[in-house]
C-alpha cells in the first residue's frame, strides 16, 4: 500500500498538503535564497528542498542532512529517491495546478 498525499497551490507561491483523507499535513513555501522550505501542519520547518547541480532538487531534513532527491520524469512527472538512489515515490501533475505524490511504502 502507497501513501497519497495531494498538493494545491495556496497564496505567495506557497503549497499547501494534504492527506488522503483531506486533512492538512503542511505546507511548502518559496525560500529566500532559492529553494523550498517544508513545514507540518503545526508551523515547524521539517526541511528543505535546494535547486541540484544537473537538475531537480536535492532534499534536505531540518537539520540539513541530506535526506535524497527529485529529478524530472516523463510527462511532467518528478521522480523521488532517497539518499542511497533508490525509488521512493512520484509526483504527477493534476487538476488545476495541484499535484498527486504517491510515495512507496518503507521496508
């Protein structure tokens, strides 16, 4: 079983998350100096996402350990991996500017 959470654009550039059930999870908002800043649903920054060398996002904790990557994928995909490079999941555009992510189970 896959975990499916749903993007919507909210105001300033911000996403606002949320979970299968419609509950808000949190928000992304645009960084200062570039990048993503991630937050729950209570306020607290989780982590970051900063622009990659080749492409795509590098992700980062709160902490600021890498915690993997994002890279285009086909039809306006974003592939998702974990620090070892392997599969965690994917991003899909849908309706009106949201975005679907599926994320796989952990083993």
């Amino acid at each position: 079983m896959s975990k499916k959470i749903t993007s919507r654009p909210g105001c300033f550039g911000t996403m606002l998350h949320f979970d299968e059930k419609g509950r808000k999870i949190g928000e992304s908002r645009p960084g200062l100096l570039g990048g993503v800043i991630h937050y729950d649903a209570q306020g607290h920054k989780v982590g970051e996402s900063m622009p990659g060398l080749f492409g795509g996002t590098v992700n980062y904790d709160a902490r600021g350990h890498r915690q993997g990557s994002s890279a285009p994928g086909l039809l306006g995909s974003v592939q998702h991996r974990d620090d070892r490079g392997h599969r965690v999941g994917e991003t899909r555009p849908g309706f009106f500017g949201s975005l679907l992510t599926e994320l796989e189970d952990e083993d």
